[in-house]
C-alpha cells in the first residue's frame, strides 16, 4: 500500500522527482567514477611489479616519505631537473656484489622533432643502457634496442610516438631531432597495453637513446633519476636492497636524499599518490552528493507542506505516525536508491570509455559499488528523515482544517 503511494506521489511530479534524482545520480557517478579509475590506475602499477618478480629493486632520486598524503613522494618529472644520483653512485652499484642487471634512466628535457618536416612532439627523452628492455619487458616491433655499438646519435623510439610523428612503425633509418641533435631511428618499441608503469613515465611515447649520448647532450653530467637493478636468481634481494643503501649512504656522506625499494613496495610512492587523488577528489565528489541530498530535503519539505490536507484525511482514516513517516521516508529512498543505481551505471560506462585512452582497465568491485549505493541509500535516510518526522507530527484537525 505505502509502495503504491509513495509511487503515485512521485510520478505526479515527474519533473520534480527527475531533477531532484538527478543530484544524486551526478553524486554517486562523481565517488564511483573516481575510485573505479584510482583503483584500475593502482592495480595495473601493482600487476606490473608482480610481473617484473621479486628481485627488482628501485632507486631513485629524493627521499620517498610512506605519508598518505605527501604528494611529492612520486614525482618523477618533479626530479628530472635536479636530482641526488650520479654516474658514481651508479658505478657503485654495478660493482656490489649479486648484481644481475642495472639500468639507469636519465630524464632529459627537451624537444623532439621529425628532420623531413620540422613536425614536433613532446615526449620523454631516456637515456638508458641496453640492459633495461629485458629489465622491464620492452619488446621490439621493428630494429632492435640500442646497445654497446650504438652508442652515439642513434635513438629507439616508442609505438605511439612513432606513429604520432611520421604515421608508421615501419621508421628504421629515419632520422629526429633531439635536443637539437640529428639521431637516427634504429629500433621501434612494441606497442606497451598499459603505459602507466612504476618509473611514472608513458613508455610508449619515449625515446631511449644511449647513457653515454644523454650525457653528451648534458654538457657530459650525468643527472641519473632512477636506477632499476636485478639481482642474482640465487641471491637475496633483502641483502643486496640493503648493500646498496650502504654503499649510497657513504657516497652521500650519510645524507639521506635517495630512496631504495623492493619488491611491492616499488609500487608504494605510486599508490600514495592514487590515494591521494582518490581521496581528494572524493570529498569533492562527495560534496555534490550533499548538495543532491539537500535538494531532495528540500523538495520533501515543499511536498510536506503541499500535502497537509492529504495527511490529516489519512490520519482522521487511521493512519499512524509510523505510517505516515513510513510513507515520505519511501519516497526519499525510492529516488535515492533510483538515482544510485543509474549514477552507477553511469560511472561505469563513463570509467570503461575514459580508460581507452589511458590503456588500462578500471576496477570495477563489489567494494567500490557498494560504496556508490551505500552513499545513496544513506543520504536517502538522512535527507529524508527530517521532512517524514515533520509530516508525521502533524495533527490531523489543524492539516484538515487548513485548506478548509
């Protein structure tokens, strides 16, 4: 009986009820949205991590602080201009002992361009040795990564930046400018299905060119901002994460301006960082779910007062406070619960469409959905408690006398 009316009060508004809906849907959409894509976004950098194995460990450059909301604890960019490692602190790590693989990256500012037409792109500029394409997977699609004989003015270019600057992947031999210099095309990388990776970087987009050309191109510096080390299969890498933090911490003269990571912990700056956007663009979020939750207090309200003769024939018939309360209440949670579930929908289709581009999957979970739907039922409760506990009070002789 309540479902019935409460239904029929609601479709005799139909304007009313889809614009107060509508807050609500906008706030559930904003909260889920958000999480789905945060989580996709830390999950892929996770999975990454896992797929380089147990004996990966990370340097880099600053001093990473485990604070949620530190933002400064994964800025990859923020460190390419200056930075605490150097060509000694990487030749100390090449001679510890358990060393598998080491791999600099050096981040270079800088332009490049296509030498035919002048076309320019913005893109990372790596330099790098040999060993990181088997250190992190990077496969070739045509060429070959550069290596001990293409030391100088050669370079190897992403899938998408070779298709952004000359429309093919099929390039070796074509020559680009960077920083100025002419560098012939020797390799192309194979398109990467998630660029999104711990060294914070669209590998895709990159060009690598070798250690020692970087160098060259900085005014023979080398400002090293990471450096990305596999050990030995029979070693720990416990031992050799802590060989290197000794090592690094006599050459800094105990100064502690670098972090060393293994393991998942690689993907802890990371994971901050997506915990901090998750969380403050929630609150945001969340904000426009209050404003929705006003609006539908509001409305109720209004509705109340609309209503008054309705509610004292009810009540003069034998309706009880309980059921009058019962009544409004349904009717908030109808459109609360209504507007949850397309704001989830919603979020959903927008999350998968938004992805596209950035190449990874969102996370869509139980968890995260009954958030969504939790916030929406609750602001229902709370929204339209106040109105449903005002039209129950009334006295069925003063609401029928009022419209008399």
């Amino acid at each position: 009986m309540q479902w019935r009316i409460a239904l029929q009060s609601l479709r005799m508004n139909r304007v009313r009820t889809g614009l107060t809906t509508l807050g609500i849907i906008i706030g559930v959409a904003s909260i889920t949205l958000v999480l789905s894509l945060g989580g996709g976004a830390e999950s892929t950098v996770r999975q990454q991590v896992a797929r380089l194995g147990n004996n990966v460990i990370l340097v880099k450059s600053g001093y990473s602080s485990s604070r949620l909301l530190d933002m400064d604890s994964y800025n990859p960019y923020g460190i390419a201009i200056t930075t605490s490692l150097t060509e000694r602190d990487l030749n100390s790590i090449e001679q510890l002992e358990n060393i598998d693989k080491v791999a600099p990256i050096m981040i270079l500012d800088g332009s490049v361009k296509k030498v035919s037409d002048g076309a320019l792109a913005t893109a990372p500029i790596i330099a790098t040795k040999p060993a990181l394409a088997s250190i992190i997977g990077l496969g070739m699609s045509s060429g070959q990564f550069i290596d001990q004989q293409t030391t100088r003015d050669t370079a190897v270019v992403g899938h998408a930046l070779a298709i952004e600057l000359f429309g093919s992947d099929q390039i070796l031999g074509q020559q680009i400018l960077v920083k100025g210099r002419t560098h012939t095309i020797v390799g192309v990388v194979k398109q990467i299905d998630a660029p999104i990776n711990l060294s914070g970087l669209n590998l895709d987009r990159t060009v690598y060119i070798s250690f020692d050309d970087g160098k060259s191109l900085n005014q023979g510096i080398a400002q090293v901002q990471q450096v990305i080390v596999t050990t030995q299969p029979k070693s720990s890498p416990e031992t050799v994460q802590r060989s290197i933090d000794a090592v690094l911490g006599t050459n800094h003269s105990g100064e502690r301006d670098y972090t060393v990571l293994a393991g998942q912990a690689i993907a802890e700056p990371s994971d901050a960082l997506f915990r901090t956007i998750i969380l403050l663009t929630s609150l945001v979020a969340t904000i426009t779910l209050v404003v929705g939750g006003i609006g539908i207090m509001n409305i109720m309200l209004v509705g109340v007062s609309e209503r008054t003769r309705e509610i004292g024939i009810r009540k003069a018939l034998g309706a009880t406070n309980r059921h009058i309360l019962g009544q409004f209440l349904l009717e908030a949670l109808i459109m609360c619960v209504t507007g949850g579930v397309i704001g989830l929908a919603v979020a959903y289709g927008l999350a998968f469409f938004l992805a596209i581009p950035l190449s990874f999957q969102p996370a869509v979970t139980w968890q995260i959905t009954a958030i969504g739907f939790g916030m929406a039922l609750g602001t229902g409760i709370l929204f339209g408690l106040y109105p449903a506990v005002k039209a129950a009070r009334k006295d069925p002789i003063d609401s029928l006398k009022q419209y008399q």
